[in-house]
C-alpha cells in the first residue's frame, strides 16, 4: 500500500478538535504517522474538508520528518521550525534552519520545498541580519550500475 493510501495515526498529549471549522490542534510530543510517514513536533495543526486532512502545520524544536519515497530504498530525513504538509499533494515545506537528508546527500536552506512524489527539491536561502543565508549541498557521487559506462 502506497503511503497516501494509507490512514494518518496521531499521538499526541493533548487535542482540541473543533468540528465546525475541521481544524484539529495536536499538542505534547506530537507523532503523526501515514505509511512511512512520519511526522514528530511539538504542536501540530490538521486542517480537514468533508473530514479528510488537507494540511498538516507542524512546529517544533525542530519538527522532524521521515519518509520513503515509493521507488527509493533509502528514507529521506527532515528537521525544520515549521512544516507545512500538503496532504493531497504530498508535498512538504520546511522553514526555519531547513534540513533534508536522503542517504549521505544533504540540502541545508532556510525554506526547503519537496515533493514527494515527484522527487523534487527547490531550496532558497534566506536573508539574516548579518550575512545572507546560502543554500548549502553535499552530495555524494553514485556509484556506476554494472554494465554502464562512466559518466565524464
């Protein structure tokens, strides 16, 4: 099963849920859980419609993410202030000392932006009060698939 397929698990020590408006408020050693995804903050915000969650907002010092992407055999790794979790498009935002991991690879930004279907990563730097923050990488050479011939 696909993980947007799957049921989303929240723990939490504490919930306000308001009906009407379809905002759930989770607070404590927040644990949200979808397939391979998961979430750990310390407030978390659900907003639904016709009681199915849209978006997740997630705060924290860091709020952490762990996911596998559906064709990876490597989980991507995640730590940021806020995350904003767009649950339709499985797409994430992470703000505030932005990190994303997957395998020895690592983006550093102060907005991260992910898709996680697609695999896609845009990362901006930010501006602070003394020097610009730049987007920082590392990434790992990959190894040659037998029978392939070196890359230049």
């Amino acid at each position: 099963m696909s993980d947007k397929d799957a049921p989303i698990h929240i723990d939490a020590k504490h919930v306000d849920l308001n009906e009407k408006t379809q905002i759930a408020v989770y607070r404590g050693n927040v644990v949200l859980t979808q397939g391979t995804f998961r979430l750990e903050a310390e407030r978390l915000e659900v907003r639904a419609r016709n009681y199915k969650a849209r978006v997740v907002n997630a705060w924290g010092a860091p709020v952490r993410l762990k996911v596998r992407p559906d064709d990876r055999d490597e989980d991507a790794h995640a730590a940021a202030m806020r995350l904003t979790y767009n649950v339709d498009q499985r797409e994430v935002e992470l703000s505030g000392e932005a990190l994303l991991r997957q395998g020895e690879d690592e983006f550093r930004a102060a907005v991260i932006h992910y898709d996680l279907d697609e695999q896609l990563l845009t990362a901006v730097g930010g501006s602070g009060a003394e020097t610009e923050e730049r987007v920082h990488a590392v990434i790992y050479p990959k190894a040659d698939a037998p029978g392939e011939p070196n890359a230049p």
